[in-house]
C-alpha cells in the first residue's frame, strides 16, 4: 500500500515505511547469513580505501553486490548508494526510494574475527529515512525502526537510557581512518573521559546508535560518518527517543554525530563543542 506525500504542486504516492522495513528485513537477513559464512570460510582478498587501515573485504563487495541485485529486481524503480559501489539507480521522482546500504559495518572487526560488526539497510524518501534494519550476523541481534513507529529489537520496544548524570554516563565513539583526523579524535577523547563514566569505542557506527537506542550505551559520537554507516541506525536511535544531531546546530551528517537521550544531550552537546569535536581535519 502506497501513502501521499504532499509536494511542490500536489501529492504524489509513497511507499508505505512498514512495506519498505519488511523488504529491509528480508533481504539483510539473507545477506548477514551470506556475510557470516564467507567468514567462516576465512578472509580472502583484502584491499584498502582512503588509508593503509582502511580496508575492504571480498565479502564486503559480495555481500553489497547480493544485496543490490535483490533490489534492483524487486524494487527496480529504486536507486541504492552503497558503500563499496556508489549510487546506483536514478531518482527520478520526489516520491523515489533510495536505499543506504553498509554492507559490512565494522569491517576491521569482521576482518579479526571479532563477533561486532553488521549489515546496514535504511530506505530514505524525499531525503528522510524511514525506514532501518542493523543486523550482526556474528550475533543475530537485529534491530530495526520505521518512522513513526517506533525501535523494535525481538519484538521489544527500545526506548533510550534516561540518565541525567553526564558524570554517570557511558558513551560510545568511533575513530575514521585518516591519522591526522584521529590524532583530533583522540584529544576530545582524552579531554572528554575525566567527565564521563567511561568511553566505548565497538568498531561499528551502526551497532553504535542501535546500542544508544536500547540505552546499553547512554550516548554516541563521532565525526566524519559516511551515510551509510548511520542511515539505519540513527532511525533506530531516533525512534527510541535520543537526540541524534549534529554539533551547534547542524544537522546530523559527516560533519557530526551525537545521539543522545533528552536528559543528557544538551550536557554532552555543550562539552564537545567545547571540545571542537566537529573540528580538526
Ligand atoms: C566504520 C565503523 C567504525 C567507525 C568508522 C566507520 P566501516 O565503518 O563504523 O566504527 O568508527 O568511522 O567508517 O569502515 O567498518 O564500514
């Protein structure tokens, strides 16, 4: 079933986010049972990316080429940004779907063996997401979120943590893979810890904000997110009641991600951009 969406001169029929999540679902399923067994088979070719640590995995294109074949057949009107292809597709209607895929999220994880790490599917329309499944194959732990309607993990409704202490809150963070932007990172870290309860960094943005959601972690950050490591999960964060944003008044993006509940989100604002934690190259 198709919903309205009102637009410039009118409305124009939209997927319903509940059809969008459904395929979501059935299709990273399918590719984490793909993504754990190419592992349990073992690593073959590794390449790298922006830096000597960034690297990418056969299974990474596997997994991504297996889920956009799927898509491209039973969503052809659909365009996919993938992180290891680029946009395929054309949006050609304000209406259009397009699809934000991470194939392997925590690559270094999946690469040692370290049971963190995730397919990453949301469906955005008209520039918004509504649509989000993380899956760890390692695991099985699935969370998934539609606009609207809620952050679901085996059928419990997630709701975020409600500390108001920031001196009591764990937060996760992540580091990107240029030594120069993580030299930055790693000041804010250093200045951010004596505040907070303690730091966790997991290796995977998208478990990340899904952690944030289920309230496991009380908060997140980072810089320098790419879109498909936080398209799913900042749905499944938002829907659970965090503030994910950016840092003095961005929105959240590359630039800047901080998800955090209500209580303690303007605390944990105020101190990274003190911090300049969206700074530095
Ligand atoms: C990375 C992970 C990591 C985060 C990096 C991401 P990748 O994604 O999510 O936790 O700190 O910024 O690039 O490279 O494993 O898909």
């Amino acid at each position: 079933m198709n919903r309205e969406l009102a637009v410039l001169g009118g409305w124009v029929s939209v997927a319903d986010p509940n059809e969008l999540l459904a395929v979501a679902v059935s299709i990273v399923r399918s590719a984490a049972e793909l993504a754990r067994t190419l592992r349990a088979q073992g690593i073959g070719e590794v390449s790298t990316k922006s830096t000597p640590t960034d690297v990418v995995t056969a299974a990474d294109r596997a997994v991504e080429r297996h889920v956009i074949e799927f898509l491209h057949e039973t969503r052809p009107d659909d365009a996919v940004l993938g992180e290891e292809t680029g946009q395929t597709g054309e949006m050609v209607a304000p209406s259009a779907v397009r699809w934000i895929l991470d194939p392997i999220d925590g690559t270094v994880n999946y690469l040692y063996g370290l049971p963190q790490y995730a397919v990453s599917l949301g469906a955005e329309v008209g520039g918004q997401v509504v649509a989000g499944v993380v899956r760890n194959p390692a695991t099985g732990d699935e969370w998934t979120a539609t606009l609207g309607g809620g952050a679901w993990r085996a059928g419990r409704r997630l709701a975020c943590s409600t500390v108001t202490d920031l001196g009591q809150a764990l937060v996760g963070t992540g580091f990107g893979y240029d030594p120069a932007r993580r030299a930055h990172q790693a000041t804010v870290v250093a200045a951010l810890l004596p505040r907070v309860r303690d730091i966790r960094r997991f290796g995977a943005a998208s478990i990340d904000l899904c952690l944030t959601a289920e309230g496991s972690l009380d908060a997140y950050f980072e810089k320098g997110l790419n879109p498909w490591d936080s398209a799913a999960g900042g749905l499944v964060a938002t829907e659970a009641g965090a503030l994910v944003t950016g840092l003095n008044g961005a929105p959240p993006g590359p630039g800047f991600v901080l998800a955090a509940p209500p209580t303690i989100h303007d605390l944990l604002h105020a101190e990274l951009a003190e911090l300049d934690a969206a700074g530095g190259p």
